[in-house]
C-alpha cells in the first residue's frame, strides 16, 4: 500500500447538533438527512459514496451519494461496480471455512501436508515460491497463519527492495498484514485441492448470498455502469478490469450486493457454529501502532480494546462486546466494514473515492453509536479522539 495523506480530524466540522445527538446507543445512519452527508462530501471533494447498514443479521438499509463518473455527471446507483479491494479476503476466508467445516483443508496442517510438491518448487506466475528455496521456515506456515496474517510476508513481495518473497520472522509469532499470504493459500486451495477459486467463491459465497453482480475477474457487462476511482489529489482512475482471480483482492461488486454478503457472514450462513466463532475470535494480539507499513519495527503498543486477529478480519473488545472490522483500500477505494455482536450490528462503507476515508469515523458513529473502533490503527493519520 502506498502511502498517502489522510485528514484525520476532519470529521469535527459535522454539525454540533448531529454530534451532540451521538450516545452509545445505535443510530441508524438513514437518521442522518441527505442533504447533510452530500455537504460533507462536497467539502472534501469526495466524488462518490455509498453504504449499507445492517441490523438483527438482516439488512436495513442501503444508500448511494454522489457521482461514479463526475466528468460525465453519472450517478452512483446500489448497484454500480464497485472495486472491493481487501474486502475479497474476507469473502475468500468465508470459502475456506467453508472447506474446513467439510473436512477438505486442516486449518493447521503445515504447507508439506497440504501441497503435492515442496513449495519453492512451484514457479508459476503469480505463484512463484523460489524465491524461498533456501528459507526453510515455510514449512512451518499453516492455513490460519496465512488467514490471520502472521506467515512473515510483506504485504506484497513487490515492496521489497529487491521485489524478492521472504519470510521475516517465524511464522505465526506476530501480525503483519500480507496480500501475498493470501495469494499463496489460494494456490495451495488451486494445486493441493484442485479447486478453481474463482468458481468456487462464485458458487459458495456470492450465489449463496444472491450477490449477482459481484465476481472474482471482470465481467463484461460490468462495463455499463462500472465506478471511476479518485486519488486524494482528485486524479482520476478508471476503473481497472482484473481478468485474474486473485483472493487477496480482486472482487468486484457493488453496495447492494456487500450488504448481503456482510450481513450473511454476520448470521454465519453456509458455516457450522464453531467456524462462525473462529472467523471474529482474536487468535493473534496485533501490537503494531498502525497497520502500516506492514513490517514496521516500531514498539509494541497494547491496545485496550484487545486488538488481535481474526480469520480474515481484525477483532477487537468493543463497549457493548465483540466487534470486528475489515477494511479494503488503494489510492482510488476507501471501504470499510464495522460490524458488533451485540444486535448483529453493521456499517459497510464502499466508496470510489480514497478520500471518504476521512468520513467513515463519524459516519460510523452516527451508524452505530459510540464504539471503541480504532481508527487510530486503521487509518494512520487519524487522531483518535
């Protein structure tokens, strides 16, 4: 992830009457007029925004401001493609619980068991482990290091100084958010299973949901009302079409069809009990100040709200319980997922615009009550009140 410049207070010119009106109970975010959240957007440039909140493990409410395409003056709608950046790890870690509960990967079986060939063997693109042929720690990688980020990978090996894959500590002793711990899980799902992720996230996650305009590669059709990305300067990017399944983020999809899918994953739909847990348990305390850059060797911090990583999402001990949160980000998407135990509660933000970022804790707020989300982590210039 490349750095950029975020405003962190810039939330505390909302109105003091919206502000006042905040308490630790839920307000919905459709109590918030129109008019006010189209204001704030104009004040800080943000082209497009759009959210869902959900309730009880159903659905509540979805809602859409602003342009996909401001020089053309076209709208956002529910159901514009949306680029869904990191939120495809979660829907992708859904799928291998999916596989756990039917007995098909062992969640804590080491890499040497798991494929057919030693992994430095395989040297395909995008699949490429030589890099690796003289670090024996790989064997020691399971698939809950890879889903809770704790195999030793920088997020992607292309930020390396050399651009070369290597294992930084001893896998499963520390978090350290990585894409590429993503990818090689689902190679071992392709080669140690013979599974098709693309199809099977289809068939799995986004039939099961009905999410019918959401997909792992592109699909032409999405061409027709496909969202624009904006840079913090206001640069334009159109929007990319990934042809390659890629679990670490690829998904497309749209506001409509996330809120389905957070919402199925919120009642635990398609996974038996004990993986429904294990998905939001804290299973690895994350110590980091932010949560990037990914290897940053600053001191440890120790978050009062029990920061620790899930599978596939980040847990935490909110005021009212458990809690969890999945963000996706690149320098034109800002999205994010909040989500608390208690009432099955939620708040997912998609937006083609990295700027809403600035939005989304008070937007949270006003969604959901007062939480003990930390934004501080999520977002590096944040300053947490």
């Amino acid at each position: 992830m490349k750095t950029r410049k975020r405003i962190g207070a810039a939330l505390a010119c909302l109105p003091l009457a919206l502000l006042a009106a905040c308490s630790t109970q839920m307000r919905p975010a459709r109590t918030l007029a129109d008019n006010e959240i189209q204001r704030v957007m104009r004040r800080e440039g943000v082209q497009g925004l759009a959210f869902a909140t959900i309730a009880g493990g159903k659905v509540d409410k979805v809602r859409v401001f602003g342009q996909r395409n401001a020089a053309l003056g076209q709208p956002l709608a529910p159901d514009t493609i949306m680029y869904g950046a990191s939120l495809s790890k979660t829907a992708f870690a859904y799928l291998v619980l999916q596989l756990a509960d039917e007995g098909k990967i062992d969640l804590d079986a080491p890499l040497p068991r798991l494929l057919p060939r030693p992994l430095p063997f395989y040297r395909e693109r995008q699949f490429d482990y030589a890099d690796l042929a003289d670090e024996p720690r790989w064997k020691s990688i399971t698939p809950r290091m890879l889903l809770m980020h704790s195999a030793g990978f920088a997020n992607f090996r292309w930020l390396e100084p050399d651009e070369r894959l290597r294992i930084h500590f001893e896998p499963g002793t520390r978090y350290a958010y990585s894409g590429e711990g993503y990818l090689l899980l689902q190679m071992v799902l392709e080669a140690g299973l013979g599974l098709d992720v693309g199809y099977e996230m289809q068939r799995r996650v986004f039939d099961r949901f009905a999410m019918t305009r959401t997909s792992m590669r592109w699909r032409p059709e999405f061409s027709e009302n496909a969202a624009e990305g904006y840079a913090f300067d206001g640069v334009v990017h159109p929007h990319e079409r990934r042809y390659r399944v890629r679990a670490a983020g690829s998904m497309d999809t749209t506001i409509a069809d996330q809120a389905k899918l957070w919402a199925g994953i919120m009642r635990g739909e398609g996974l038996s009990p004990d993986s429904r847990a294990a998905l939001v348990k804290g299973w690895l305390p994350i110590t980091s100040k932010h949560q990037f850059p990914t290897l940053d060797g600053e001191a440890a911090v120790a978050w009062p709200q029990g920061l620790a990583a899930g599978l596939g999402v980040v847990s935490f001990r909110d005021r009212s319980g458990q809690a969890w949160f999945k963000g996706g980000h690149d320098e034109w998407t800002a999205n994010m997922a909040l989500c608390l135990e208690q009432g099955q509660r939620c708040v997912v933000f998609l937006s083609n615009d990295v700027r809403a970022e600035q939005l989304y804790p008070e937007l949270a707020r006003l969604a959901l009550g007062e939480t003990d989300m930390p934004w501080s982590w999520e977002y590096s210039d944040y300053s947490q009140p």
